[in-house]
C-alpha cells in the first residue's frame, strides 16, 4: 500500500509540481551580470553589540569567480587589497596584499570553513555550490516577509566536503531567489542564518544587502552593496597579482 | 532573668510538660519546614563579595574575554610517546565531546588550536591536528611544529612528551560544580585506558567543596556516635543522652530551616549554604551540647539527693535558668557580630546559628526539664545513686585547685605565655597544595600538573591602551617577560605572542622575524591577514573587540597566598617602575581574587573575636553587675584564643578560611564554661557566710559538666581522620580548644576567683 502512495504522490509532484533538485537548478541558473562593480560596507558586530565597520571596493566577474576587494577604510586597512581566482576542480587562487610590508602573501583556500575577513562568511558560504554535489527536499510552500517560497532542504553528499550538515533555504516562487537560508553544524544544530535583499537593475535582480548572523555566536555581519555598476565591461586582465597595488580612486 | 518569668518558665515546664514538649515540637517542625527552601551552594563564586575591587576586574575581564577560569585534564601513558595515532584519536575525540557540553564555552588542545605556517610567500592558518584519523607524516609534522613552538609545547604537551593537556574554559557564570561534574563525565568515559590527571581553579573549586562537605558529614557522623558513647559512659543512662541529643537535634533542624525560611524571604545570598557554612552544625551540636550536658548533669546530682525527679527538675531550672539564658544570650551577640561581616555569606552565618542557639536555649530551659521530670527513673540505677568516673575526678581535682591555687595559676600564667609566643609564628595563609596529603590523588595530580604541565593556577593582567601600537605590544612583552623569570610560572600568553608568530609566519617563517613588528601599519596588516583565514572569535581571549584592552595570562604553578601576594608586590612594582604610566594595568584572577578573600575572611575572623569578647565581657559585667565579673568571664576565652593560635603558630598549622571557624567554637563554648562558673561561684556565695570551701564546692558543681561537655565535644576529634588536611587540623584543634577552654575555667579563672574570693564575695554581697 505504502509503496503505492510513494509512487502516486511522485507522479503527482512530477506532473504538478517541480521538485527540490529542479528548484535549486532553476535558481542556480537565473541569469546574473557578467561583471559587478560596488563599494561595499561591512558591518561587524559582536555578541556585545560592539561593531567595525569596513568599507571595500570590490570588482567581480563571472558570478564572482574572479574577484578583486581593496580596503577603502578604515585607515588602519586602507590599501589591503584581496585577489581570488576559482580554478574548477582545483583550489582556489587568494592572495592579499599588505601595503605596510609591502608584499603580497597567498592565502590557503583549502580551509573552507575559515572565515573571511573576520566576518561570519566561511569561503564555503562564498562559492557557489555544484549542483550535482547536492541533494534537494522540498519541503514545503512557507511566506517569507509576504514572499511565497519553495522550503528546500539542501544535504551535501560527501564529495562536497562541506562544513555543514545541512542548508534548510527559502527561494521565492516567482524569481528562484534565495531569500533566506540557514546551515547546520556538523552536529546538526543551527549555527547560521543569512537573509539577502535585492534590486533590479538592468534587467537583473541583484543582491544589495546580505545579513548573516551567526546564531552559536551571536555575531552576525551585514554587508550593503552600493554604486552598483553591471556589465561594464570589465576585462579578465584586472584580475591580477600587480593590481592589488592599484588603489581605486 | 527576673524571677517571674523563671517561675512561669518553671510552671510551663514542670506543671504542664506534655503541653511544654509538644509546643516545642511544633515550634521546631514550623522553623524545620524552612529547610525546603535551603539551597547549598556548592559554587564559590557565589560567595566572593562583589565590592571586592579584584573581584570587580576579575568580573569585568570576564565580561570582555569570556571566562577566565580554566580546567586542566593531562591524560597519557606514563612512559608512551604522545605522538601516535590512537592518542591522537582519543584527544579529538575528548576534545569534541567536551567542547559540546552546554557549560563549556572554549576547549584548548593540539586537536582545537592553529597553527599559523609561511612559506614561499604563502601564509595559512589551518588546524593543528588536520584530523581524528592521522598518517605518520602528518604526526611528524604535528610535533615538528609543537617543538618549534615553545608556547604549545608547554601549554599542550607534557615535558617527558607522555601526556596531553586538555585547557577547558566554561562560558561565564557557569556552575563550577556543574561543569566539572559534565567534564569529568566524558573524562571518565572516553579516558579510561589512561592515566588522567585534573588540575584548576574550576576543577577543584567544583569538585573540592562536595567532597568536602562529604568527608565532613561523615566524620561528624562519627564525632556524634563517639560523642554519644562519651555522654554515655559518663551519665550511664540511655535515656539521658537521648534526651540530650533531642535538644541538640530539635537546634540543628530548627538553625537550617530558618537559614531556609530567610532565604526564601529575603531571596539574599547571604543564606545559601555554603562551603563556608559547613562548620556551622558542629558549632552549633558543641554549644547545644553544652547546654544540654549542664542541665541533665544538675539533674542527676538533685535527684540523687531529693530523690523525686520533679523536685530535682525544679531545682535544676532554679539554679540553671540564669546561667544558660546569659550563656545563650552572649553566645548569639558574639555570634551577630558577625553582621559587620565584610562577607555576605558569614552575615547569614551569624544570623542562623544565632537563632539555632537561641533556640537550644529554649529547649534546654524548657524541654529538657520536661522531659527529666516527665520520665519514672529509676532511683536505685547506678546513673542516679553513683557518681560517675568524670564527677569523682572533678571532686578531687577540685581540692586540688583551691589548695593550690597560686601554683595552679603561676603555672597557667606560664604555659599560656610560652604557648602565646607561638602567634608570632602564626602563618595566615592558603596554600591549595597543603589541602591534600602527600600522596592523595588530588595531590598527585596537582604535582604532576606542576612538574610536566605549565601548573595549574592562573593570574591576569588586564592591560588597557592601543593594543595594535607597536609600543603597547612591546610592553605586554616586556611585563611577560617579567612573569615568566618568576620561578612559579611556566608561561604566558598574549596577543603580542600571536603578533610575533605571525610577523615570522608572513615573513616565510624566518625566526629572525618572530618580534613585535615596528609599525601600527605593519601590525594591522597581520591581522587583516590573519582574518583572511582565522576565526573572528580566535583571539577573543587576548584582545578585545576595539583593540583597546588586552590580556595577558600566565600559568603558575601551585602558589600559595602569602607568595601570590609576593608576587603581586613585585609584579605591581615592576610596572609601576618600568612600564609606560599611559598603560592601566590591572591584575586579577581567581588566585589574586582568593588571597583578597582569606585576607577578608581572616581580618572579619579577628574582627569577630575581638568584638566578641568586648560584647561578652560588657553583657557579663551588666548581668553579674560588676565590670570585674566580666572581665573574669573573658579570661578563658581570652587564654583559650591564644593557647590556641599559639599552638597553630609552634606547630605550622596555617590560619586559613577553613582553621578561622575554631575562633566561633571557642567562644561559642568557652563563653559558657565562665558563665556556669561564675553563676555557680554567685549562688554559693550568697547561701552561707563560710568561704573556706567556696571555689572546691563551685568546681565541684560545675566542673563535671565543663569536663563532660568537653569530653564530649572531643568526639569531634574524629575529624582528625579526614583526607583533607585542614580539617584534620581542625579536628586536632577541637580537642585542644575543648581542654584550653575547660582547663582554662576550672584552673586560671578558678585560681583567679579564689585569690580574689574574699574581694569578689564582698561585692556580690554588696550587690
């Protein structure tokens, strides 16, 4: 009986619906700029409501697989400038550039649990997830701040070496936007919870602010996207090691 | 006491004793329902007093780095290299377990630190152990790396390379009895193919006061059965003794529920039951005692002679009323001076024990007489017909005394002045070492914690300035490298270390780099990098959000107070002579917060002696109406408080928080020999003009029951068996306190009150 319903509630989904994996392609797949440019403004705060605040520049290409950040303020960090290259099916390329010994140093990108920049964004968070690496659960239909979503939960398989257990996530029914998601500890208990707001501009729907808080450590980080400049035509030659030094005016 | 009310306190007692128990029954049962709401606490914490200025930066760091105290669990194979892959396993997995407990908020090992590496302009911080499961040359590389550094290395690994060091911090406010209990449970679990040493503040301030209250009720329990055999052999009456420990059963219920009944009304902490309040039964089981020891010895000597129980009762109460009502009431002023307590817990301290005196007073006016007169005995008993072993060698010293009394008292004089002497060489001090015997497992640990691992004590200094300035860095190097060339430290650790070790890292782990750096920008860029692959919360224990406070934190091995005050002094006067005067430094911990408390506990100790003994002396003065009178009733106490001391100070015992409580039982009991005494000495006066035989026929009366209640309250002697070594200190000082203070009465104020017993008789009968 059992094994009937399974495969009526299949046909159903399948003819009526779509399911979690088909969800999660169609958002991964929505249409994004070729090029970004923005000043960016991270806001740190702690567990005691103490905050830094940094303000960057930040030029990416290819949904962020070329990226170049410079440190605009505060004056301690003006001048750092961070390069990252993602290589598919090898590690990522990083360095960072220290003004003040005037060297450019490599960072490892093989620790993908490590925070970036001090904020509560592993370099995991940062790069966008393989598909295939995956497996999707629709959860459900839930309102999210008078947005209908699709309620996905998302399980790394082991072959994406995550950090995480599991990613329980709100895409909205109309856009496949990924609206709000939260990731699970390796021991399953929630430890973060990120909410992103959009625009549209050019024809593209675009992130202008993304608020994660960490939940185990009660520090969060919101970072604002503003001057946004799309398909600029930026070329693949910025993306180097001698234009870390290059303060943008 | 003004004869009415001794004549209603008779009639209740005597002509309605039914009624006179059952009250006091009812009475005790309302006082003892309060016991539902009494809490002990078995966390110190709870009893540092908060205006305490070290307790007021100790609780500010806390706010700013988390948690400061610390756990250590050093686990190994004696003899067995560290560096394989099961201990490996087991410490990432003890590790992992333990940083799950709800109360532990950061676990330090091999397995939970970074290593910070650079090379080839590369810079990483990863994690030390990569993983639980290990190949030979991630081992290799794993110790290659703790043996270049020496900051892990001492922290992490034991000097002979056997053992791990687990460091466990809990989150703020944590429970220390809670903690430990959760840490030990997967210790034991996970660890038991090892041995396993613990050591810290938390560990044994969580785990000590349990195991001491424990050792202690067991003890005590021991202490009332040989009590109970003492009273036993002396009075040979069953029923005697049981009544006797009615009274003393009715005080202690009757103290502890209205410790409960206060806490649940006043919601104060003051009434938690804790560590510091665990002598309080004893006290209170001696001056009980004695009360009841007084009353049913009178009772037996009347009855002997009238032969009718109601009529001995009667006289007993007659003769007794007085006595014990100013017993008690000196007693519980002695005891309420304690309010003036710097500490909060001691307040509570003199409140209840106050009311549970009180309360022994009642029944033992009341209660007692009723039931001595309610019981048929048995007049041809030996109890009643014969004076016991105690009462005949009371009758004979006596004579003695009287005969004697210049030698007696030159002799007192002397060995109370040779012994005083030793108070020169009295020792006020901790020493958490000395608590355990040479050998315990606590002991043991605690050594080996000191000997392999970097101690297990730990001090801060809070260090206010711009912490990412060159100059600030190079003096928190500066005040380490001060701390470290103390003979008792074994490390120190700040964010200057983490500096140095990053400035070696980013310059492609060349040592000659491992120094401050020389610019701000130099060292900000460090830790922008750092950022780039480190956890924010990484360095929440060193640095705190703005960069504006630091902390630096050795490890030390077991220190004891008078050192740790030493070392304080000249740590303090190091700063103040070669560190910059724009920096606030600050010290604390829990071992600078510990020394402040014994110097409270210790001052509030002597504070209550001496206002003891004025109070005592003023109301013994008003009662017996002559300043003379109370000067004499403080002659015991005063000899007993420095025979005592004294012998502390000849025989090494330290006065500690734990030793202090013996100053309560000495007044508490040695208050009530001198009143009996001098009560007794008024009464017989005034019955007849023949002096001759005055101060043998008052020892005669009093002095069993002083002896007896003395040798009873030796039972307590059998504290002397406890594994922890103050409190067998405590239980040798109780058996010499009970001789000081009955000796004391029967022998200096008794030789006193014979050569001026023709003055003192004058007077009283003037009065």
């Amino acid at each position: 009986m059992s094994k009937y319903l399974i495969i009526i509630v299949m046909l159903f989904s399948y003819t009526f619906g779509q399911s979690g994996y088909e969800i999660a392609k169609s958002a991964d797949e929505r249409e994004t700029p070729k090029d970004m440019t923005t000043d960016l403004s991270m806001i740190l705060t702690n567990k005691k409501g103490r905050t830094r605040t940094s303000t960057l520049h930040s030029v990416s290409k290819d949904n962020a697989e070329k990226q170049i950040i410079w440190f605009l303020a505060p004056a301690d960090d003006k001048g750092v400038a961070f390069l990252k290259i993602e290589h598919a099916g090898a590690d990522d390329e990083m360095r960072l550039w220290l003004p003040a010994f005037n060297k450019v140093r490599r960072i490892s990108s093989n620790q993908k649990s490590d925070s970036f920049m001090g904020s509560d964004m592993s370099y995991e968070d940062m790069t966008s997830r393989t598909l295939d690496e995956y497996s999707y659960e629709l959860l459900g239909e839930e309102l999210l701040d008078d947005v209908l979503c699709f309620k996905l939960e998302i399980t790394p398989k082991p072959e994406a070496e995550s950090n995480y257990s599991k990613f329980i996530t709100w895409i909205s029914k109309d856009e496949y936007l990924t609206l709000q998601e939260e990731y699970y500890d390796k021991s399953g208990r929630l430890e973060k919870v990120r909410t992103i707001k959009y625009a549209e501009q050019k024809g593209y729907i675009v992130p202008t602010e993304i608020f994660v808080k960490n939940v185990q450590t009660k520090h969060s980080t919101l970072l604002t996207f503003d001057e946004l400049k799309l398909d600029t035509g930026i070329e693949d030659n910025l993306f180097q090691e001698k234009n870390l030094k290059r303060l943008p005016r | 006491m003004s004869s009415k009310l001794k004549n209603w306190s008779i009639r209740q007692s005597l002509d309605h004793p039914v009624r006179t128990i059952l009250l006091s029954i009812i009475f005790t049962a309302i006082f003892a329902f309060g016991i539902k709401w009494l809490v002990i606490e078995d966390d110190m914490m709870k009893i540092l007093p908060q205006d305490m200025e070290t307790v007021q930066t100790w609780n500010t760091i806390k706010d700013e780095f988390g948690s400061t105290d610390i756990m250590f669990i050093a686990f190994g194979k004696p003899g067995e290299s560290v560096y394989n892959e099961n201990i490996f396993r087991t410490l990432w997995d003890v590790s992992n377990a333990i940083e799950l407990l709800p109360n532990v908020y950061e676990v330090m090992s091999i397995t939970t630190v970074n290593r910070i590496d650079g090379d080839d302009g590369f810079m990483e911080v990863s994690n030390l152990q990569p993983n639980r499961e290990l190949s030979a040359e991630e081992i290799a590389s794993i110790r290659k790396y703790i043996e270049e550094n020496e900051n892990i290395a001492s922290r992490f690994v034991s000097e002979n390379g056997d053992f791990f060091n687990i460091v466990v911090k809990p989150i703020p406010n944590a429970k220390t009895d809670v903690f430990s209990e959760q840490v030990l449970g997967i210790t034991e679990e996970l660890l038991s193919d090892y041995t396993v040493h613990y050591g810290g503040q938390i560990y044994l301030m969580g785990t000590m006061p349990a195991i001491l209250t424990g050792d202690v009720a067991r003890l005590m329990r021991v202490g009332v059965i040989v009590m109970a055999i003492i009273l036993l052999l002396s009075l040979r009456s069953v029923p005697a003794v049981l009544m006797n420990f009615t009274v003393i059963i009715l005080s202690l219920l009757t103290m502890a529920g209205s410790m409960g009944w206060l806490f649940k009304l006043t919601g104060s902490d003051k009434f938690l039951f804790s560590l510091m309040n665990t002598s309080m039964p004893m006290v209170l089981l001696t001056i009980a005692n004695s009360d009841g020891v007084h009353v049913i010895t009178k009772f037996f000597k009347k009855v002997r002679i009238t032969k009718d129980a109601r009529e001995a009762a009667k006289i007993t109460m007659e003769s007794l009323l007085l006595p014990i009502f100013l017993t008690s009431i000196t007693t519980i002023s002695a005891f309420l001076t304690m309010i003036f307590s710097p500490l909060q817990q001691l307040v509570g301290y003199g409140i209840s024990i106050a009311i549970g005196i009180a309360w022994a007073w009642i029944l033992s006016s009341l209660m007692l007489p009723a039931m001595l007169s309610l019981r048929k005995w048995k007049m041809d008993s030996k109890a009643i017909k014969k004076a016991g072993v105690f009462e005949r060698f009371i009758d004979a010293v006596g004579s003695r005394i009287m005969r004697y009394h210049k030698i007696v008292l030159a002799s007192a004089l002397i060995v109370v002045g040779i012994v005083a002497f030793g108070i020169k060489k009295l020792n006020i001090e901790v020493n958490i070492m000395t608590f355990f015997q040479k050998g315990s497992e606590i002991r043991n640990s605690l050594e080996f914690l000191d000997e392999e691992m970097s101690g297990t004590m730990d001090m801060q200094f809070r260090i206010e300035g711009d912490i990412k300035d060159p100059e600030t860095l190079k003096q928190m190097e500066i005040i380490q490298e001060f701390l470290e060339s103390h003979e008792k430290v074994a490390a120190s650790i700040s964010i200057a270390d983490i500096i140095k070790m990053m400035h070696k890292a980013v310059e492609n782990n060349d040592p000659n780099y491992e120094f401050i750096p020389e610019t701000r920008g130099k060292v900000n860029n460090l830790f922008t990098l750092y950022s780039m692959s480190g956890d924010p919360e990484d360095f929440e224990s060193l640095v705190d959000y703005d960069y504006e406070t630091g902390l630096v934190t050795t490890l030390m091995s077991t220190i004891s107070t008078t050192e740790i005050a030493h070392f304080v002094n000249e740590t303090e006067d190091f700063i103040d002579k070669n560190i910059d005067e724009d920096l606030s430094i600050s010290t604390t911990g829990i071992l600078v917060v510990f020394r402040d408390l014994t110097d409270k506990i210790v001052e509030s100790s002597f504070i209550s002696i001496f206002s003891s003994i004025i109070v005592i002396c003023i109301i013994a003065s008003i009662f017996f109406k002559r300043i003379r009178w109370g000067l004499i009733a403080i002659t015991p106490l005063i000899s007993s408080v420095l025979l005592t001391f004294g012998l502390m100070g000849w025989t090494g015992i330290d006065f500690s928080h734990i030793t202090a409580i013996l100053s309560s039982v000495i007044i508490g009991v040695g208050v009530d020999f001198a009143i009996h005494y001098i009560s007794q000495f008024k009464r017989i006066s005034n019955r007849s003009n023949d002096h001759t035989n005055l101060t043998n026929e008052v020892i005669d009366d009093v002095g069993y029951p002083i002896i007896l209640n003395s040798g009873s309250n030796m039972a307590f002697g059998a504290l002397l068996a406890s594994t922890f070594i103050p409190i067998q200190q405590i239980g040798g000082l109780m058996v010499f306190a009970m001789l000081s203070t009955s000796l004391g009465t029967l022998t200096l104020m008794a030789s006193i009150v014979e050569i001026f017993k023709n003055k003192l008789v004058e007077k009283n009968k003037e009065n």
